[in-house]
C-alpha cells in the first residue's frame, strides 16, 4: 500500500493511503481523525493528488464528487456499511 503525508499543504486530509490492486483509496481526515475508503480510484488520480500543490481541491472535485466512499476503522477494514452513493 502506497502511503503520502501531506503536511501543511493540506488543510482537511493528513494522510493519503493507496492501493493499486484495488484501486481504493484512503483518505485519513484531520477532523476526528476519520478514515474514508473512496472506491474505484485509477493511480493516475492518485499520483496526481500526491503531486499536487492544491490537493484540498482535488479531493473534493475529483474524489469526493466521483467516487463511492466508505468510512473505515483504524485497520482500513469496513464498517458495517458499504459503500455510498
């Protein structure tokens, strides 16, 4: 699982986590912290979010927006819920 901290470029996410096998990514909030799962995430968007200089905007037009999510536990394991949207 490929892994990106975000520091100070990011004012809601601290930390990225990406698996390509399943092209799902985890987005570990700094509200809380919440971990969301969003589903069919292509790398492309994921190496994109990692490179980019305003990743906030990219989260919430290119991810949340397009993509079905789920909150996770602290092991990246399913809640009782699927997916939404």
């Amino acid at each position: 699982m490929l892994q990106h901290t975000f520091g100070k470029e990011s004012e809601i996410v601290g930390k990225a986590f990406y698996n390509r096998e399943t092209a799902i990514l985890f987005l570990t909030y700094l509200s809380g912290p919440t971990t969301i799962a969003y589903r069919n995430v292509p790398s492309i968007l994921y190496d994109e979010l990692c490179a980019s200089h305003y990743p906030d905007a990219c989260i919430r037009f290119k991810i949340q927006a397009r993509h079905p999510f789920r909150r996770v536990g602290k092991t990246y394991g399913a809640l009782n819920y699927g997916f939404v949207k």
